[in-house]
C-alpha cells in the first residue's frame, strides 16, 4: 500500500500542485491544500475499487477539498459590491465567463424569481425583508425564493461547460 502511495505522489505531486495553485492564487494555502490532499489520498485509498480511476479518483478529491476551502472563506457576509474577481488569467478556470454565465442565467429569469435572487443573495434581504418588501406572504416569498434558487441551479448545471457531482453541486466551469 506505501508503494502505491509513493508511486502516486510522485506521478501526480507537482501537477496536483499546479492545478490547487491555480484554483486558490495563494502559495501557502495551495501547499495547506496539497498536503490535506496528500492525506486524505493516504487515508481513504483503501476505498478506491478500480486502480484505473486513481488520477480521476484523486483530482474529486482535490476539486472536494478546494471547494470546502472556498465554502469556508466565502462564508462571511460580503456585500457584492466588495467582490473583486481576480485580475490574473488563469488557464484553468476564467472568473469572468464564469461571472458572465451565471449573470446571463439570472438575467433570464422571470422577473419575479430575478428579484428574489437578486435581494435576498445579493442585497442581503432576509425572507422576512423581502416578504415586506413584495407585499406578500411569508411563506409566499420562502416559496418563490427556493422556486428561483432552483431554476438557476437548473439553468447553470444545464450549461455544457459547467461540471457537477452527483448532488448537483457544482465542480468546475471550463470556458469554451
């Protein structure tokens, strides 16, 4: 089993590296991310039923990995006027397409479901806010905001260049 490990770091360890580098822009963090990897790998390899899948098997775990690390920053309540897309280009990953996307997907929406969207992710509106706001009922604006939340999700899983896992939750965005 360390045999197989070894063998694995060393065919995947510097391009791993890479592609976590270009997901996060910060070195320390990346190398934080690298190692978790490289333990998780290590600690769940015995899970692993086909050998053919490794690099595959190994990568959904990075790409897990680096999406509980953006879920752990990203939990704090930023307006989004204070969001700053990286200026850096990125041959993995293009922040603006993917800005693009999901703005041209909310765009599409009905008006009633964009408002929803629009107050309660981005303005900072809680349900209770909004329901005063539109003049409806409670759980009239808890129906309509979970109703547009999943039409968008729909519409964004629905994109050719968007990848999910199997929960629906979205993976990576590559920019055709």
């Amino acid at each position: 089993m360390k045999t197989e490990i070894n063998t694995i770091w060393i065919d995947l360890n510097e391009e791993l590296y890479k592609f976590i580098l270009g997901k996060i822009k910060d070195e320390q963090t990346s190398k934080d991310i690298h190692q978790e990897v490289f333990i998780k790998v290590q600690t769940k390899i015995h899970q692993l039923k086909h050998t053919s899948n490794l690099t595959s098997w190994v990568y959904q775990i990075t790409r897990n990995i680096i999406i509980d690390y953006f879920r752990k920053v990203n939990n704090k309540n930023v307006s989004i006027n204070n969001l700053e897309i990286p200026e850096t280009e990125v041959d993995n990953f293009d922040y603006n397409n993917l800005t693009n996307c999901i703005n041209q997907k909310i765009e599409n929406l009905s008006s009633q479901h964009k408002e929803a969207i629009i107050l309660t992710a981005f303005k900072n509106y809680s349900q209770k806010e909004l329901a005063e706001h539109l003049k409806i009922s409670y759980s009239g604006t808890k129906s309509r905001v979970q109703k547009a939340k999943k039409i968008l999700k729909a519409n964004i899983l629905d994109c050719p260049n968007v990848e999910s896992d199997s929960a629906g939750k979205l993976i990576d965005f590559e920019n055709n």
